[in-house]
C-alpha cells in the first residue's frame, strides 16, 4: 500500500469475512477473527478520504449453504470501525457506480456476496472487467482465499492498479520467516480430513522441521498404513502417500498414543479413550487424540523454539471430540517459543476459549497458509509481486 497511490481514491478491497453467523447471525459471539484482522487496512483508507469498496464471499451459494447474507458481517464491521457502513445492492453496474460517485471521501460499503454470482468460482474475465469499473485501484487484504484462482482474487487485481493490505504482507513475512529462517528445534502439528491436501506442505515440513506430529484423519491415515488401526474408508492414494513418507522420515513424525472413538455424533456411552494398539475393529471411528498424545506432544513442543500448529485435532465441532484440541491449545499457549498458528477451525477453536491473543501469530489463512508453506502457486499473491 505504500507502492500504489491510493489517496482520494476508488478503492476495491477484497476482504474475507467468511465467518460463521451462529444464532441471531452475531458474528461476534461466533467468530469475526478475520473481520478484525481486515480492520486496520480499511481504517487507514477511511483516514486516507478513500471511497471503500469491499468485495467478500461468505459460505458457499453454488452448493445450497443458507449462511450467506452479509448483514450480520457488515453490523458487526461497523461497530468495529465505529461508523455506519453501506450494503450495496448489486455487485456491478450502472447503479453500483451511481452509488460510488454520490459516497463521501472516507466512507465504507458493502458489495453483496461475490459467490452469489457463479462466475467468481471459475474465474471470469467478464466479471472482473464489470467489477472493475466501481474502482480506480484494488487491494488484496485476503490472504485466507489467495491460494484459490477466482475472479475476485486472482483475475480483477490484473485489470487495476493492485497491492497487498496491510494484514496480507504481514501474513506473507511470518509465513516466509517460518519456511525459510525458523529457529531450531522446529516442531509442527498438523491435522486434516485428508492426506493428499497436505501431502506438499507434510513433504517440505519434513525436509525443514525437526518433529512433525500429526492428528486428525492424517494421523488415522499413517496408523492404518501401519495396520494399527481400519482402513476402511479411507483413500487408497493417501494410504501409499502415508505408507511413502512413513517410510523416509518414520524419525521425524510423531504419531497419537491414544484416541477417542465412538459414534459420530459423540453420543452414547460408546465414546472413549484407547491407546492405538487397542483400537477395536468394529469401532465406529477414530474422532480425537486422547490425553496422553496431548502431553507427549507437548513435552516435544516445550523443547521447541519454533512451534507452527495447523488444523484441530479431531472432529473438534462435536463437544466430545473437542478436548485433545482445547487441551494442546491451552498447552501451546503457555510456551516460550515462537508460535504460529492457522487453519479456520483451528482458529475458531482458540477465539471459543479466547486464546488468540496468547499466540504470536494467528493466521487468517487454512488452506492458504497449506499452501504457501507447501510452497504451491498463490494465483491471488501472483499479480501482486513487484516483477509483474
């Protein structure tokens, strides 16, 4: 932002306020970390006269999820930024740009969800060009979405002069410091639904860190590779990429000692605790780490300089598979080492307990902070470098 004259200008700012609304959509109560974390850049243009465009999705129309309004987001923006902040109507056209030229210099709107128009998802050239015409420069402060190739984030920022928010470089600098000058010893945690969507972040971790301990279906993954636990239901593909680099780096990664299984819905008196050579084979599944991967993990981690924590541990939305998550949180949160934290979930795990404050750094970013350390094309960083 100190690159592109912005001034008195038309400015479009990719935001990402997808945050949950719980009930009475109070984003407040539920989640608005990546609402504040937008605060600061949007501030600054207000203080800047600049005429505030801000473009979002939330949830996802194209496969029926009803949490898609913005008016709880936009209640919850204003009361951050203490002043009123205006719903738009339309994404694009005449009547958008009739309402841009009679808002005042420092004054902040709205544009409905971008997703509600099917192009953003398959990248529109089409689109980009009828958003563009609202605003004279764009600024990514997106960094959560910026490892998707949508319109708004990767195709609009090439048809106007474009930058990077304040949140978005300081995202960028964290997570380059990690990849490239971690101080050692370096351990990470990383949990997830699936192997294959963490296979090129879990191959650069094992070339960088110095333990990696896996939770989540990850784990369940690398245990049935190993015949500890069932392989039913679970990808063939991820159990040979498990069975791979169990294979090279066995030294490196750490695996639970016990876990929680029962139903899904957590329900019943099914629901229980058994090391990982207990694991019965009927067993409904593997929902959580217990409490003893939890302290084993973190006497790893308290001889860490260096702790990046990616993804809860279980199926943390369901309260008796939350506590191997909510006990590392309140672990790592006591620790002197440098930590960085990410992953949505993972975050609104620590925003429920009000730990994000406790951590060094809190990304915004899930899948974007997956990708950026696995070291994958960013198509919403791309147009930004200054080479281009």
């Amino acid at each position: 932002m100190d690159d592109v004259p912005l001034d008195g200008k038309q400015v479009l700012v990719r935001v990402d306020f997808n945050v949950p609304g719980g009930v009475g959509g109070n984003v407040e109560n539920y989640g608005d970390y990546r609402i504040k974390a937008a605060v600061e850049t949007i501030e600054e243009l207000v203080q800047r006269r600049c005429k505030v465009l801000l473009l979002t999705h939330r949830g996802r129309p194209e496969e029926g999820d009803g949490d898609v309004g913005l008016e709880p987001v936009r209640r919850r923006l204003g009361e951050l930024l203490r002043e009123e902040v205006r719903a738009l109507k339309h994404l694009a056209g005449d009547d958008v740009q009739a309402v841009v030229a009679g808002m005042e210099q420092g004054s902040v709107a709205l544009l409905p969800n971008v997703r509600l128009d099917e192009r953003e998802v398959i990248g529109s050239r089409k689109l980009a060009e009828e958003l563009s015409r609202a605003g004279e420069v764009y600024v990514n402060e997106a960094f959560s979405v910026s490892h998707r190739d949508h319109t708004s984030v990767a195709l609009l920022p090439k048809l106007l002069p474009a930058c990077a928010g304040r949140r978005t470089v300081y995202e960028y600098d964290v997570l380059t410091r990690l990849m490239q000058q971690p101080e050692r010893p370096y351990v990470a945690v990383i949990s997830g639904a699936k192997v294959r969507t963490k296979v090129s972040l879990l191959e650069k971790l094992l070339n960088s860190v110095d333990k990696l301990c896996l939770g989540g279906a990850i784990a369940n993954t690398f245990l049935a590779a190993q015949g500890r636990c069932s392989a039913d239901h679970l990808d063939s593909e991820d159990l040979a990429v498990a069975k791979r680099l169990w294979a090279v780096a066995a030294d490196k990664i750490v695996l639970p000692k016990d876990v929680v299984i029962g139903p899904p819905d957590g329900a019943g008196s099914s629901v229980r605790v058994v090391s990982i050579d207990d694991i019965p084979p009927g067993a409904e599944g593997v929902w959580d780490v217990g409490p003893a991967t939890v302290e084993h993990w973190l006497h790893v981690l308290r001889e860490a300089a260096t702790v990046m924590w990616n993804g809860p541990l279980g199926k943390f939305e369901v309260a008796a598979y939350a506590g191997g998550t909510r006990h590392l949180a309140a672990g790592v949160a006591l620790l002197t080492a440098w930590r960085v934290v990410g992953g949505g979930d993972t975050v609104y795990a620590l925003e429920q307990m009000r730990l994000t404050n406790r951590f060094d750094h809190v990304s915004v970013g899930g899948g974007a902070m997956v990708a950026f350390l696995g070291g994958e094309v960013m198509p919403g960083l791309e147009p930004l470098y200054a080479e281009n």
